[in-house]
C-alpha cells in the first residue's frame, strides 16, 4: 500500500544517530545520505528523515505513529532500548505484550529526538488449539 514513509527532523545529524540505532537492530544498515536526507530502504519500502525543504522546523504529528515489524520480542525490546540509547525518550505503555481486539501484540513505543512517535510490533503465531501460550 505504502511506497515510503518521510519525518521531519530538526537536527538531521542526531536523528540520523538515531535511525541508524534502532533500525540497525532490525536489520538495516546505516541511512543513506541524499542532501538534507537520509533513507532506509528494504524490499518492503523505504523510511527516510529530511529537514523541512521549506525552512520551517519540523514537527511531529500529533496522533500520528510508524509502526516497524519485528520477528520476535528481543528484537523489539533491543530497539526500544538503542531508541533510549539515541536520544529517544519511551512513551506510552511499557514494552511488552497485549491483548485486544487485535489478538496478541508485543509492542514498544519511542519518541525519536523531534517528538515523532514510533513503534515496533511482533504479531505472534496463534496457538494452536489446546496449545500453552508463552
């Protein structure tokens, strides 16, 4: 559906820091520069960071969140913890598992350095009928 996704930063240089950070746990190399931008591309799509080509400082969207896929909790918990290590601060609840209407979701939520919020999910297998949860 999506083709890439772009977030305003103030400081290119620390977000760049940052991205590198916590999508370096997912598997992705450093971003690539392009002027005032740095993108991270996989065969799924791209994310990239920009300072506004307009002048103005960029904000974040308030309601808005970009949600990552992990292959398992560890990996969601190493990027929470190199989002803290880079500069982003955690928001909403703490890393870990949920359920709703959704089923069962490991989640961990950051800010990055210019407010704008990021999540990461693991979709776990669905038991098997009669099978423990973990």
């Amino acid at each position: 559906m999506f083709s890439h996704v772009m977030v305003g930063v103030n400081d290119l240089e620390a977000s760049r820091q940052f991205y590198d950070a916590v999508l370096g746990t997912l598997g992705h190399g450093p971003g690539v520069a392009n002027r005032n931008r740095y993108f991270y591309r996989s065969r799924s799509g791209t994310f990239g960071i920009t300072t506004p080509i307009n002048g103005e400082a960029a904000c974040h969207g308030n309601g808005s969140t970009i949600g990552f896929t992990v292959d398992s909790p560890e990996q969601g918990a190493a990027f929470h913890a190199a989002g803290l290590a880079n500069g982003g601060s955690t928001c909403e609840d703490p890393p870990g598992f949920r359920e709703g209407e959704m089923g069962r979701l490991y989640l961990a939520y950051l800010r990055d350095p210019d407010g704008n919020k990021i999540c990461v999910v693991h979709r776990p297998p669905k038991p098997e009928a009669g099978a423990a949860r973990a």
